[in-house]
C-alpha cells in the first residue's frame, strides 16, 4: 500500500497518543516507515474550500513528532490554475516539518483531462520532467553527501 492509500486509514490526530515513549497505532507507525522508506516524495493534493483535504492534513499532523520530513526530498506539484491556497498551506506546513520543498505549479486548461490529454500536451510534459529532475537531483544531493 502505498503513502496515498495510507493517509485516509489514519486515526484522527490525537497528540496525547503522540508523545515520546508512547506506542503509536500502528498504521501510523506504518506510515512513518513508508515516508522513512522513500528516497522522496512526490504530492499533488487537490484543494477543498480552499484548505487541503481533512485526511491529508491529519497525515500530516502525525508526523510533527517523528521527524520523518527532515530533509527528505518533496517536491509539490498543483494541477489547477484556480488551486493556491492549499498549495501554499502544504508548503508551509512541509516547510515547518523541515522538508526539502521543491514546489511547482502546472498550469491545466481543464480539470477533466485524461491521462492521454496530459501527455499530449507538450507544456505540461515539459514541466513535469522539470519538477521530477528537480526531484532526482535533489535525491543525487542527499545520497552523494
């Protein structure tokens, strides 16, 4: 199961659970190792009365504490044009969990875009290979120091 299936089997936030010593669930801990896990991370998070997703900022709160953000290579990407306010609510909260935040906004013309429209699209293919270089190199940096 990968981080995005993860995040809506997370228990609501409670930092009495969170404390040094304590046990975490164990799907939270789970989630932790999966982020430890990962060279980098890669998020494209829709945006919901202009704030990110309930669940996914829930995600994000139960890692305050584990330091499991610190430096890892994030890039952040938004797909909508109309979309800003969760996008610079994750990058401030990634900011303050110490990720490694490379942000990018890719301008779509539609919302309803298959798969086949997007990589027929030169400009947006073209941007999307900027963020994941920008990604991989990042990734390069950490491993070569």
């Amino acid at each position: 199961m990968g981080l995005s299936e993860s995040v809506g089997l997370l228990p609501h936030f409670n930092p009495d659970l969170d404390g040094e010593g304590m046990e975490l669930p164990r799907e939270v801990a789970e989630f932790h190792e999966r982020i430890r896990q990962a060279d980098a991370i890669l998020i494209s998070s829709p945006e919901y009365i202009h704030g990110v997703p309930g669940s996914f900022k829930n995600a994000l709160d139960w890692t305050a504490s584990s330091g499991v953000f610190i430096g890892k290579p994030l890039a952040l990407i938004n797909a909508s044009a109309t979309s800003n306010h969760a996008q610079d609510s994750l990058i401030e909260t990634l900011t303050v969990l110490m990720a490694d935040v490379t942000s990018s906004r890719i301008p779509l013309r539609s919302n309803r875009l298959s798969l086949d429209d997007v990589l027929a699209d030169s400009a947006i293919v073209e941007k999307l290979q900027e963020v994941l270089a920008t990604l991989i190199n990042a990734v390069n940096s950490r491993t070569s120091e």
